[in-house]
C-alpha cells in the first residue's frame, strides 16, 4: 500500500474508532476530531477541501461541536468564514 493510501486508512480508522467511543458524533464531525489530532487539519476551509466537502457543511458540523463545548473556535476569518479550531481542554 502507498503512503498516501495508508495515511487516508489509517486516518478512516481513527474517525470509525471515534464515532464507536461516542456514537452521537457524525461522520463529519468524528472527522474534525481526527484531522486535528492528526494534523490534517485545524481550520474549516482546509478540512473542506481535504475531505472533498462543501465548506458550508463543514462549519455546521463545528458549530455544533463548539456548542457542545468540544472543539474550540480558535478564530473566525469575516470575509470567507474560514475558521480555525482547537481541541477543547
């Protein structure tokens, strides 16, 4: 397998071992929690064009972890909503 193909496996790992500890987590937000973990990603608009998802989507899905008080919004870009975010403490 290549590295990169091993990457994304190990990365799908991650996001199904994380939604089976909290089965309340979509796919898109156990994902959030992946990519920042892993340095995918830790802002909306990369995590986005990574996954291959409308950045819109994207953002409903961190909101709502950041109002649950899991991720924390780290900052707000106002022109293209990119948001940069942090596990919570």
């Amino acid at each position: 397998m290549s590295g990169e193909a091993e990457e994304a496996g190990d990365f799908l790992a991650l996001v199904a071992r994380l939604q089976g500890e909290d089965p309340r987590l979509t796919g898109i937000q156990a994902a959030l929690f992946a990519a920042v973990r892993t340095g995918v990603a830790s802002d909306s608009r990369t995590f986005a064009r990574r996954l291959g998802l409308a950045h819109a989507l994207v953002l409903r899905e961190l909101n709502a972890l950041a109002e649950q008080g899991a991720i924390r919004i780290d900052g707000r870009d106002a022109r293209t909503m990119r948001t940069r975010y942090s596990l919570a403490s």
